[in-house]
C-alpha cells in the first residue's frame, strides 16, 4: 500500500474538516505497522509546520473496546501544542468533523520512562502530578467506520484535550478505586473508577512506554500521558457543555461552540 498517499489524504481531511472512506476497506492488507508509518508520517509534519509534541495518548485500554476492535492491546496517538485547550477555552466545532468527549487522567512525567520493562511501580515514580483530563476525540473517517488500523492511522483519532488545574500528587490517588463523573449539560451521563482503565491507568502508562521502546522512543520529562477513557465516550455538538469530575481531584469543563 501507498503509505505517503493516506497519510496525505488523512491530513487534509483534518485540515478541511471532512470525513473519508475507510481506510481498511481499500487496503485489506494493512498492517499495525503501516498504520503506525502513516501516523509518523503526519506527525513529522505537524512539527515541520512548527506545532511541539507534548506528549501521547492512549486508547482502546477498555476490554469492552479492545472486544469490539478484535484486539487484545491498547494503541496510542501524538498529542501536540496545537491540540491543548486551556480550561475556559471554548471547543470551535468548524475544526471538528464528529466529535466525541472522553473523560481520564492525565500523567504529567518528572523523569523519563523507556522500556522495555517498565513497571507501574516505575510510572508513579516518574509521575510529578495527576488531573482530570478530558479528551476530545474525533474521526476522519466516516461514520466512525474503523478497525484498529483505521485509528492508529488518523492518530488514534485524537483531537483536543483540555487539562483541570488542580494538580495532584500521584500517591494521594488510589489509581483504581479513584471514581469519575462525566456530565453532559448539568446532567450526569456516566460514571466509573480508575480500574475500567486496563485495570488501572498507570498500566496503560506502563504499556505505553514499553511499546515506544520498539522504535527506540522514550516519554520525556514534562510529557503528558492521557491514560485513557474511564467511560464510553458521548458525542458532541455546538453548544454542549461537557464537565468530568474525579474523586477528590476537581473537575475539567469544556464548552462547544
């Protein structure tokens, strides 16, 4: 398969906003390695036309997901500069094609983690601090029509995220008992603990590292890590307010406009 080709044909679709066909269906013999060479391809151009890697996300960490996909691992996505809302900000929805909200945890590293090897142990001892996050997810592909390569392709379908400003020390969270409230409008739409998170969301953070180490990759101090979604994600449009809310470690709002 023409690698370069879909990588330029994903980038101008989330340039332009517009959604196209399934990447898969036209490519049966795609890979999870040239899925993973289309989304390098993309990076590496963001950061030409001048936008910073700040960190990576994770997805695809609930068994419910990986069942539906047919996969027994997470995947990850780059996240960049461009992509961070500050709290307050509002969502412009012209930038977006079908955009959904993910309620986690985001991991802010103090000190560099490369696998292989890498343990949980190892990712709350290079964890500075930990706040709700949200993600903001979106699909160049039409109608959400994806297999695992499909989204590791368009970046693990990542697109926004916003970041709550109180900062908590990881050893005052209980990672897996930690319990999260995603609302929708002032109603509450899902609830669920750190544990829905591969069993606990450091453990996402642990895989990640290891799986970067297999194209020689470490995550950086001053990395953000988005561990993945606690609940299902709910779909948004212009005028929703989204609000997740963890235990004892402040919420994170976002408006659609």
């Amino acid at each position: 398969m023409d690698c370069k080709k879909v990588a330029a044909d994903l980038y101008k679709a989330e340039k332009e906003a517009y959604q196209i066909e399934t990447i898969s269906t036209a490519n049966p013999d795609m890979t999870i390695a040239d899925a993973y060479a289309i989304q390098l391809e993309n990076v590496a151009k963001r950061v030409a036309e001048g936008e910073k890697i700040i960190g990576v996300k994770v997805g695809l960490t609930s068994k419910a997901m990986q069942k539906l996909l047919g996969v027994d691992e997470p995947d990850y996505g780059h996240l960049t500069d461009k992509m961070l809302l500050l709290e307050g900000d509002k969502c412009p929805m012209k930038e977006l094609i079908q955009p959904k909200v993910e309620g986690e945890l985001a991991f802010c590293l103090k000190k560099t983690l490369k696998g292989p090897g890498v343990t949980i142990a190892d990712v709350y001892n290079a964890t500075g601090w930990v706040v709700p996050a949200i993600e903001i997810v979106d699909s160049r592909i039409k109608d959400w029509k994806i297999k695992l390569v499909d989204t590791i392709a368009d970046n693990g379908s990542s697109a926004k995220l916003v970041l709550g400003s109180t900062m908590t020390p990881i050893g005052n969270v209980d990672m897996r008992l930690v319990g999260m409230n995603l609302e929708k409008n002032g109603e509450i739409v899902s609830t669920g603990t750190g544990a829905a998170v591969w069993g606990n969301p450091a453990a996402a953070v642990a895989w990640l590292a290891n799986k970067l180490s297999q194209f020689d990759i470490e995550l950086k101090e001053g990395d953000i890590i988005l561990s993945g979604a606690v609940t299902a994600a709910e779909a948004a449009k212009a005028g929703d307010i989204f609000t997740v809310s963890f235990q004892g470690m402040g919420s994170v709002t976002v408006k659609f406009e």
